[in-house]
C-alpha cells in the first residue's frame, strides 16, 4: 500500500513538473487569469448609468421643462444634446450617438393644463433589447412619479402607486456581485480544462503514454496521479480568486467557506475527470484541445454565469443537468450573497459527485482500451 | 519561366498541401461546419434574456373578490407562474430554498387600502441575486399591477387621470426580442473560435512534427507559405460563416436588413482578422499544447464578455471600454448587430470595417515577420 501512494505521489509531481516546467506554460496558466478576473469583474455588467439620451422638445411650457429636468437629472441618464427637428433623430439612433430620443410635441403643456393626457414619444435603439427594456423602464418610473405628483398638486386622482420592491441578497442591485463568484467558477474551470484536456493526448502522442502502462503502475494510481496536478492547480486558482473577490472586489461573502471549498473540491474533480476523459479519447493533441474547446464553450453557455437557465427552454434545461459548473454557479452564488450553509447546497453537491465518478472511472477505462 | 508563374506554382503547390492535409484530418472540417451547428443550436436556444414563467409566491392574507381578481391577472400574465402559500414565513422559506424568484405579499388590510392615495398596498420581494433578472422582474410585475389597477379603477366609475403616458418607439426591435439581438453577436463569437482555432495548431504543428524546416528548405517565399497556409482555411472558414447566417436567417428568423454583400464583405475581413490572429498564435508558441491553450484563452471569454455581444460596452468602466478595443470581435459584434437589425448604416460598417483592417494588417504583418525571424536564426 505505501508502495502505491509513492508512486501516485511520484506520478503526480512529474505531472506538475511537467505542466510547470516550460515557462510558455507557467505564464498562459498564471497571467491570463489575474487579467481576465480584473478585467471581466468589471466588465461583465448589466447595470446601466449615463445613458446617452437626445431630447426633442417642441413644447415651451414649464411642465414640460421639469419632466425633462427629471430625466437629464437622473444618474442613469447623460443628455448628449437638444435637437429641433425630426430628420435629426434617424441619425443620432443609426450611429450610436444616443440610446434613446424623447420627444415631445409642442401640445404638451397645454393638455396637461387641460387635464388632458399629453402623449411624449421616446425612441429607443432596440439593437441590444436587454438595455432598451432596462431603459424604458428607468423613463417610465421617471414618467410615473411626474404624474402621480402632478395628479396631487392639481387635486386629481393620480395613477397607481409605483410598488416598492424590497431586493433580498443583492440589495442595491448590483451586478458585480452576481457577476463576480460566478468568475471564480469560469477560471477555475479554464484552467483545469486546461491542464488535464491535452494532459493524455500529449503523452501519447509522444508515444510516452505506453511506457507508462507497461509500469508497474495500475490504471487506478495514473489516474490518481493525473488528477492531483489538476485539482491542486484549480484549487490555488480558485483560493486566489475567492479571495480577489472578497478583499479586492469586495463581494460579502455571507455562507459558510467550508460549504463554498466542498463545493470546489468537487467541482475541480467532475472537470478534471471530463478533461481526462477527453485527453484519453483523443488521438492527436489537436483533437484534445478541439475537445476540451467543445466542452468549455457549451459549460459556459449552459451554467447560468451570464443568462438565467431558467430562461432556457426547457430540453435545454435538461442538458444543463449534466453540466458541473451548473451547480458550481449556485453554490458560489449561494455561499456569497445568499449566506448558505452545506445542508442547503446538498442537492448541488451530490450531482458534481457522481458527474466526477462516472468521467473518472471512464477516463481510467479509457487508458487501456483506447490505443492504436 | 517568369518569375511570377513560379511563385503562382509554388503558391498553387503549397494550397494543394494544405487542402489535402484538411481532407485527410476530418478535424479541420468539424471545426468549420460542426462546430459552428453545434455552437449556433446551443447558444442561440439557450442564451436567452427574456424571462418567462418566473415562480412567483402570492401570499393572501385576507382573500376576497379583490385579491382574487388581482391573483387572477398574474395567473394571465405569461410572465409568471404563481404559487399560493399561506403565510409570508412559508413563502419567504421557498425564497431562500429558490423554489420561488419572488413574492408578492397581499396584506390583511389590502381591500381597504386599496383605493388610498399614498402608497400601494402590496410588498414585493425578489431574489436580488442575479440583478439584471430581477430588474426585470420587477418591472414584469409593476406592469401586471398597474394594468390590473387600472381596470379595476374604471370599473368602479372612478377616473384616474394619467397627464403623461409614453409612446414608446422600439426601432430596429419592436417585439425586443433577446434572439434577434444576440443571434448576430453569437456568430462573431463563434467565427472568432474557428479562424483561431483553424489556423492556430496548424503552424505549430508543422514545428512540432520538423516538416516546417523541410518546407523551409524549398524555394517557397514567407508570404507564399502564409498565403499557402491561410487560403484553404479562409474557404472552409467561409463556409461556416454561410451556414451561420442561413441559420440564423431560417431557423432562429433573424431579419437580415441590411445587403447581403456588404455582410459578406465584413465577414471576410473578420475572417482574415481572426485567422491572422491564429496564426499569430502558433508561430509564436511553436508548440500545440501552449498554442491550444493560448487560443482557448484569448478567443473565447473576451469574444464572450468584452465584444458587447452580451454586455453593452458602454456600460462599462473607462478603463475597460478602452482594453474592449484591443478585440477584434468588438468590431465585428457591432457591424453584425447593425447590418441584420438596422440595415446598411455606413458609419458604424465603415469605422468598425477600417479597425478590424488595421487589425488584420497587424496581425498578418507580425506572422509574417516572426515566421521570417525564425528562417534566418
């Protein structure tokens, strides 16, 4: 028995000392994730400030001046500029320059004094239709106040009350925080993939695969002695980036940090057992990385990190099930805002596990009985 | 013979290689028409953000003609799928369980209050979580509100005056539809992973395997080998941009309102662009596994996240707006999302086009010169 933990532990540092050996290596494995937690920590939000917005006011009565004092005054919009004429607007739309046109005509102030209901137009760049919703929704909280306020003051029976609505977990709406722990899950997968998808496929392309199975190394301990490089690595990453993102980025890390490191552990072992599995499925080192390519993009895709999977439809949804950054997305999410404990996430836990089981005794399979 | 029938000849020779080593190794091929099936299928079902059948927990407290009506309008709204619970405690439990997104909590005074001026009388929760989903949510819900309000209001004889209602005018996207935004950001995405992925083993292959100072040693100039290299991965690459447009167009009804042509033309360029970017990748690893993983790195997350295919660029912090315009799909996102939605808007496909040339000029000048480096070393 000791025997066979001195070679798993033998096994395992020519594979770390494989991978870290060559420089070229060490760096794609170090650099691109630091930059890309930076860079994509900020950059992957859905929360909309300074919208460029034109206004095109025919009406010169004050009513109209204080709605369009309401709008240029709120922090999620920036006006770029009052036009005076229609063909103005086609342009300022096609090129970019706004978001978004208000129009409002030149009866405006007079319905109004009426108690008549004036009809403003707002033209909006629909070519990204998740900021055009976000957008006209600002504006029409915005148009919504206006007339419940004009309503008090001129003794009118106003429109409904805007609801006030309590957010739970992320309470300013922040995207950063939703953002953010689902990073950590999208680099550690990365780079695990990385490590293990071309780790067979390179060996047996140099043809050193088979000395190593006329070892007396069984499958069991070179799968063993494959994996640990894998997990190690994607638990130093990952330990790292939990912690840009507490300390750095300073999402509040709520739950508890032995369910968030079950979580990782499990997950690190289901990816390096699919990245296993296709190392060992692929002859050449291209159809390795062609694979590990093939399950990364969908694992993104398909993990909620950026769009909601209950969004999918529903055979889609079901595709989600064996994805093990799925349920990775949720602890994460979970442990971070929601404060979670393990006993809540067990039903993410004990999917990740059998997804690791099953890729990992197919990997080991897969050693012997595929060769050429 | 002229010397330009012989550069012709060798060109046309090193072509012929490459074309034959594509068709022996079936991988090239999947890459440029499997992959991108697959891709389009995946993405284009399951990157959605319109949210239908959100779980949504109504507590009633004191039911009655009023909370039913009201109960029954969010039945209707295909946005919801609401679930009775009986206290505010068993309803705030699913929340935490995230059997449901939110609650919508009718007190035990809501049929008094109802008519009152000053506030309304329903408390809404949601899971803040994911904030783009709950923003929407809650305008989902605000909207079921003040329509049912509304009606109810009139049903009652009571008038309630609205001094401004906005008209708006969604142009370009008038049913805002999330596919037809991200469809044509998708196949930027997309085409970004096949041109590096095609080209950037095939290089460091040929290191790799010592054919590249065998092929070093015959007459072939440098931009004959990179000529000779690119012209067969640029056809297949091509071909799967077609099939990504024909999809697009066909099967997710994407309306393609600008030419035809002048999406041809920029997809070429982007071609070029993204293969350059391969090629670059492998001169410079020189082996597959660093190329592998170099182009696994810098195509597919930044392609993803600062491209603007998803998350709108100028939302963005400066600093990040500023890193989005070192990536090449940046350029393309914004002439796809333009030419199929808006139409032939040449400000934004000349600008976008004249950035991703100098990309390619840089891209293919550095290859070049690296490959040249290396002959004489």
């Amino acid at each position: 028995m000791g025997s066979s933990l001195q070679r798993i532990i033998a096994l395992a540092i020519k594979e770390l000392l494989a991978i870290l050996k060559d420089k070229k290596s060490r760096i794609v494995l170090i650099g691109p994730p630091i930059a890309q937690l930076l860079v994509f920590g900020y950059a992957a939000t859905f929360d909309l400030n300074h919208i460029p917005l034109a206004v095109y006011n025919e009406d010169r009565g004050a009513p109209s001046r204080e709605l369009v004092a309401r709008v240029t005054g709120s922090p999620h919009f920036e006006l770029v500029g009052y036009i005076d004429h229609d063909a103005q607007i086609a342009p300022l739309i096609d090129d970019k320059d706004v978001l978004m046109v208000l129009h409002i005509g030149p009866h405006f102030s007079e319905a109004l004094k009426l108690g008549n209901t004036a009809h403003p137009q707002l033209i909006v760049d629909g070519r990204n239709s998740n900021t055009a919703l976000l957008a006209l929704g600002y504006i029409r909280s915005i148009f919504t106040e206006f007339n419940i306020e004009w309503a008090e003051n001129h003794g009118q029976r106003g429109p409904p009350a805007i609801l006030k609505i309590r957010p739970w977990y992320n309470e300013n709406l922040v995207s950063l925080w939703f953002i953010v722990p689902g990073i950590v899950g999208l680099l550690t997968l990365v780079v695990t993939t990385i490590v293990t998808g071309l780790s067979v496929a390179r060996e047996r392309e140099a043809g050193t695969f088979d000395q190593l199975l006329v070892t007396p190394l069984r499958p069991v301990e070179i799968l063993i002695g494959k994996s640990v490089p894998g997990v190690l690595i994607g638990l130093v990453e990952g330990s790292f980036i939990l912690f840009m993102a507490v300390y750095w980025f300073e999402v509040p890390l709520r739950g508890s940090v032995g369910a968030l490191y079950l979580g990782m552990f499990l997950f690190l072992l289901s990816a390096v057992g699919i990245g296993l599995m296709i190392s060992s499925l692929a002859v050449t080192q291209q159809q390795g990385i062609l694979g590990a390519f093939l399950f990364l993009v969908p694992s993104v895709i398909l993990s909620g990190f950026a769009t909601p999977i209950s969004n999918m439809p529903e055979v889609v949804q079901y595709l989600t099930y064996i994805n093990p950054m799925r349920y990775y997305m949720v602890i994460l999410r979970g442990v971070f805002l929601e404060g979670d404990s393990a006993e809540l996430l067990v039903h993410q836990y004990w999917p990740m596990a059998i997804i690791a089981v099953v890729t990992l005794a197919l990997a080991g399979w897969l050693f012997r009985h595929r060769m050429n | 013979m002229t010397p330009a029938a012989a550069s012709f000849m060798r060109l046309r020779g090193m072509i012929r290689k490459e074309s034959l080593q594509i068709l022996r190794d079936p991988s090239s091929i999947a890459i440029a028409f499997v992959m991108p099936l697959v891709l389009l299928l995946l993405f284009g079902y399951g990157v959605s953000l319109d949210a239908k059948h959100i779980p949504l927990a109504m507590v009633v407290e004191q039911p009655d003609s009023k909370t039913a009506s009201l109960v029954g309008a969010f039945n209707r709204s295909d946005y919801f799928n609401p679930l009775s619970f009986d206290s505010i405690q068993d309803a705030q439990k699913a929340l935490d369980l995230r059997e449901v997104f939110g609650i919508v909590w009718l007190r035990n005074d809501f049929s008094q209050n109802l008519m009152s001026q000053d506030s309304a009388p329903i408390g809404v929760i949601v899971n803040g979580v994911d904030a783009n989903k709950a923003r929407i949510t809650t305008g989902y819900i605000q909207g079921v509100w003040q329509a049912w309000f509304e009606s109810y209001a009139a049903s009652k004889g009571v008038k309630l005056s609205q001094p401004v209602a906005l008209e708006p005018r969604i142009w370009f996207n008038a049913a805002v539809r999330s596919t037809d935004f991200l469809v044509p950001g998708l196949i930027a995405v997309i085409m970004t992973l096949i041109g590096a992925m095609l080209t950037s083993m095939v290089v460091a292959r040929e290191w790799e395997r010592g054919t590249m100072e065998a092929l070093m040693v015959t007459p072939i100039r440098i931009g004959e080998l990179v000529i000779g290299k690119l012209a067969p991965y640029f056809i297949l690459g091509m071909g799967g941009m077609l099939m990504s447009v024909v999809m697009a167009l066909w099967l997710f009804d994407v309306p393609l309102r600008g030419s035809f042509w002048l999406l041809s033309a920029a997809s070429a360029l982007f071609m070029l662009v993204s293969l350059g970017m391969g090629l670059l990748i492998s001169v410079v690893a020189r082996n597959q596994f660093v190329a592998g993983q170099l182009s696994l790195i810098v195509t597919f997350l930044p392609a993803f996240i600062l491209s603007g295919f998803i998350f709108q660029i100028s939302a963005m912090p400066e600093p990040i707006q500023v890193i989005t315009h070192l990536i090449p799909a940046r350029y393309y996102v914004a002439i796809l999302q333009t030419l199929f939605l808006a139409g032939d808007i040449w400000p934004i496909v000349l600008a976008n086009s004249a950035a991703l040339l100098v990309m390619m000029v840089i891209f293919l000048g550095i290859a070049w010169r690296k490959t040249h480096k290396r002959l004489d070393a």
